[in-house]
C-alpha cells in the first residue's frame, strides 16, 4: 500500500472504470488478413496535425499487426454495436474468422476496414508509437474521416457494462 492508500489492481480497476468511454473498432491488416480489436482508449490529441491515440496491450496480437502495417482504421460504435464489440474483445478469437460476418467497407484512403454500422470513421497512418508499462501508445494522423448522417446514440462503456445516451 503507498501513502496515498493505492492497494493493488483492483482498486485501480474500479476507479478508473467510474471514468465512461465510447466504444471503437480498430482494424489494420497482417499480411493479407484484416484483423481487428475493440478499444476504449482512443483519444484525441491533436489538430493541426490532426492526431489520435489508443493503447494497445503488449500482450495482443493487434499489435504485431498494427506495428508492421502501419495504418489503421478507427470505427466508432454506436449503441448497435454491442455484439461486434464484444466479439473484438474476446481473447482467442481466431484470426482468420472473416471480418465479412460484420459489414465492412474498404476505406477510401488506406483501402482498410470501415465498419457499416459505426458512428464516425477514422483512417490512419501511425505517427508515433511510445512505450507505455504494459501497452504501447500509438498516435496516428488522422488520413480520412466520416460521420454517418443522422443522428445515433453512442454505445458507452462504464463501470465494466455497455451503455448509452438516456434518450
Ligand atoms: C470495452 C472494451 C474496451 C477495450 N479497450 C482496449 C484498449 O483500449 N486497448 C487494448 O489493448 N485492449 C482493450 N480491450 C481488450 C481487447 O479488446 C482484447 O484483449 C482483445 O481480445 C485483444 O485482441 P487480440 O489479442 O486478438 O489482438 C478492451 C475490451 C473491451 C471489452
């Protein structure tokens, strides 16, 4: 225990998760595999160059990808995309599984994935990577963007549940 009372893991876990995040989709390509990882730590950094990051852990084999592919897409969900989310986070998933059970098209300027159903797409190319203890920062300028029209709630994730918008 430190002098500010910071016992272990666990405590961490539960104050950082009070902090509500949106819900993305990265994908990037290994070899000539689309491969793809649900993040919460996406975050905006920049905008002249305009910048984003998200953390990866060591551990996934996202990054092995994103690390030699260089570029990568963003696809923010909205609240209809608890399912995909949950499948992009489900550790042993196998690599090959097609990304075409999910509706994806090749995004205009890195020719990667764009998932149909999301929010608001980025596309980009790796700026910087920094190590970060047990996950890897990596910074991309953003190449392309979109939003799709309307208006459509978030998903939401808090306190370890997907949420949304009170309507
Ligand atoms: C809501 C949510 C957010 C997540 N955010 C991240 C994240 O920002 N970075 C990360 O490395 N893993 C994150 N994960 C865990 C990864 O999605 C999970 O470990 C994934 O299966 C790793 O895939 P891979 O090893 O097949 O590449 C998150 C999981 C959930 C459910």
């Amino acid at each position: 225990v430190t002098a500010d009372g910071f016992s272990d893991a666990a405590d961490y876990r539960r104050v950082i998760a009070r902090f509500a995040t949106g819900v993305s989709i990265v994908a990037t390509r290994f070899g000539d595999i689309d491969v793809a990882m649900t993040i919460n730590s996406l975050t905006s950094v920049s905008l002249h160059p305009t910048l984003v990051l998200f953390c990866v852990e060591k551990t996934a084999r996202f990054l092995d990808a994103v690390l030699a592919t260089k570029e990568w897409t963003v696809s923010i969900l909205g609240v209809e995309g608890e399912a995909v989310s949950r499948w992009f986070a489900t550790r042993g998933r196998p690599l090959e599984a097609p990304l075409e059970v999910w509706a994806t098209t090749p995004g205009p300027a890195t020719g990667l994935p764009l998932f149909d159903d999301a929010i608001g797409w980025l596309e980009c190319r790796t700026f910087a990577t920094h190590d970060a203890g047990d996950h890897t920062i990596v910074v991309g300028e953003v190449l392309g963007l979109a939003a799709a029209s309307g208006e459509r709630p978030p998903l939401l994730y808090y306190e370890s549940r997907y949420r949304t918008l009170p309507q």
